[in-house]
C-alpha cells in the first residue's frame, strides 16, 4: 500500500492502516516502510543495518517512516540470513558455588555486561564444571548456537579452548593456559602485582613472608609465585620453599594452607595471599593461632575485591582491574566475530591483552 506523507488524507489512511493492523494482530512490515519512505526495499535493509551507502536524506525518510509506522526489525531474521545468532557464551568451567563465592567473577560479568549493553548481542551464561556439563556445553557449541565464546578461569588441562578452535568458533580467554597460548586473551599483570606485594611486605621490614598459592593449574597462579620469588631474589632474601603452601583460591583453602604454614614455619611473620578470599582464610587460621594482624603477622591478598575493604583489619590488596578486563575480553570477541575466522585460522599475530596492577595498601600490612 502507498501512503504519501504530505497531506491529511495519507494521514487518515496512515491511522487506518494501523488501526487494521492493531485488530489484525499483525505488525509492519518491511515493505510498507519502503512504501512509506518512497524507496526500495533494499534501501530500507541498507538503513536499519547501518550501511553506509545511503545518502543522509535517504537515511532520514526511511527513519521516518519507522517511526511512524512502529516498524521493528525482525533481528531474528536479519540473524539467520546473515549466519549468526546474535548471542555470545560466557563460559565458566567452575562449579556454580565457586562463582557465586569469589567477587572475580560477578566483576568480571559487571564488566562484560556494560560493554555488551550497546549492542544487540544477549549474554548466556553457561557452568562447565562437571564432566556432565562439558558434555552438554560441547554439543551445545557444536549446533553453534552463539557467535562466540568467553572463557573465564580456564586450567592448563581445559580441553575448551581446543574445542572451540575445532568448531572454529571465535573465542577470548581471561588469562592464558600458557606463555604459549594461541587463542586472545585478556589478562593482569600477575607478575608485576605480585613483585610489588611482596616488595611492600620487604619495605615494611618483614623477612619470613609465606605465599599461598592459587591452583597451580592456572597460569596467572604460576606468574604469581614467579613474582613473588623473583621480589625476594633480588632484595638478596632467600627463597624458603617451606614458605610456600598450595591453595585453590578459596577461603577454606586459604584457612588450611595457613595452618599449614604455622605448623611448619611458627617464625614466619607475613604472608601473601594468591586471592582476597584466601586471605580471609588465612585470616581466620591465624586469628585461631593467636597471631595478631598485622603486628604478628601482616597479610596482603589480590584483587581488591570487596571482601578487602570490609575485612578487619582492612586488607592491603593488588587491584586488578577486573571490570575493565571483562569489557576489554568483549572488544577482542566482537573483533573475531566480525571476521567470522578465529583468530588462529586466519594465522594472525596472538592478541594478548596485559592489563596493569596496583597495591592498595590497607591497615592489614
């Protein structure tokens, strides 16, 4: 139907048209947006696309004529002609108890949602932390059901990258598994941040500083206890391998690693955490042995969650811009998705994003 949009009888045809279509149930169609606007099918496709091959008058009478017909694109459609879904994975390979435990992961999914909120694309979150789970996922990507996947805490052994690398979807991850990792990643200086934990704990004249770990299985663990012997080698301390204790990154690990650590070493008098949430562990082994904080003992953890802030004594802390990392792994994925090729087929230069720490000293040091 031909509307003209200059006199009060196309006005008049212009409210039955959408009278009929309120009883009918049906809604505007591309077409009748072309009608509307004078121009081509095609033209109106260029437009709501964002094509820049459209003059500005063009682009502004068929703008128009959306507004004024209530035209809504069928981005379902527009979706399935152009291969894609219009959704993205966030991927945790962690049971959902551990995600809802640690602040990491609500700041980094605060950080991928702000910078998908200007988009079109929807957010999935999806848990892989069982072999059950893994299974699902598998297939679920093997339908490729979504664009792309993010990958959050993903362990050396994590057979998800390769899988996504098969299926040739393109995937970012928080972190590489290795110094060799061939997927874009987005990641903190955990060397740097830890050097400079343990760098502060030397400057306040502490000489026995224990480290507990992350799971080892994660390479911004192992950066962490490289930063933090390298700081003692190079301030001529050396580096008591009884001062080491293995956690997971949760608070009971960081209780019974500190523990632990007392028993073996009762001399030690401060500790570097691999976590916020390991250092309330700590905290609570320590509280329990009697030790005060920091006057026995000063604790410095990492991530500046809040967990920090509200610990008693206020805990020192290496911030990692963990809301920044989450939109910075947004950028890199719509990068991929765009060129429809992971980066490792197309055989470009690895995209490694280092994002830069900082120690927030607080009364615990």
């Amino acid at each position: 139907m031909t509307v003209t949009r200059d006199n009060d009888g196309g006005k008049a045809e212009l409210m039955a048209s959408h009278a009929a279509r309120g009883r009918s149930g049906g809604r505007p169609t591309l077409e009748e947006v072309a009608a509307r606007a004078g121009v081509g099918r095609g033209t109106v496709s260029r437009v709501i696309n964002g094509s820049p091959r459209v003059s500005d008058a063009t682009r502004a009478a068929v703008e128009a004529a959306v507004a004024e017909l209530g035209y809504v694109p069928n981005t379902a459609a527009r979706a399935l002609a152009a291969n894609r879904t219009d959704a993205i994975a966030l991927v945790v390979p962690e049971p959902e108890t551990r995600f809802f435990a640690e602040p990491y992961f609500s700041d980094m999914l605060r950080g991928v949602g702000a910078e998908l909120s200007d988009t079109e694309m929807q957010l999935l979150l999806i848990f892989a932390g069982s072999d059950r789970e893994r299974q699902r996922l598998a297939q679920y990507l093997a339908a490729h059901r979504v664009d792309g996947v993010l990958l959050v805490s993903v362990h050396a052994n994590d057979p998800l990258p390769d899988l996504l690398a098969q299926l040739e979807i393109p995937a970012v991850i928080s972190g590489p598994r290795s110094a060799g990792e061939t997927l874009p990643s987005v990641d903190s200086d955990n060397y740097g941040g830890a050097r400079s934990a343990v760098e502060h704990l030397l400057s306040r004249g502490r000489t026995r500083i224990a480290h507990i770990t992350g799971r080892l299985d994660v390479y911004g663990a192992q950066r962490r206890i490289d930063g933090y012997r390298d700081a003692l080698r190079d301030a001529d301390h050396p580096v008591d391998e009884d001062l080491i204790e293995a956690g997971d990154f949760s608070e009971d690990g960081g209780r019974r690693a500190m523990a632990a650590l007392l028993q073996r070493c009762p001399d030690l008098d401060a500790v570097f955490a691999a976590s916020d949430v390991t250092a309330a562990g700590a905290r609570q082994a320590l509280r329990e042995a009697g030790r005060r904080i920091p006057e026995d003992v000063a604790l410095v953890g990492y991530d500046d969650s809040a967990i920090a802030r509200h610990m008693e004594p206020p805990l020192t802390s290496v911030r990692q811009p963990i809301d920044e990392m989450g939109r910075r792994m947004i950028d890199l994925l719509l990068t991929e998705i765009a060129d429809r090729r992971p980066a490792v087929s197309r055989g470009l230069e690895r995209r490694q994003v280092v994002l830069a720490t900082e120690l927030v000293e607080r009364a615990s040091s």
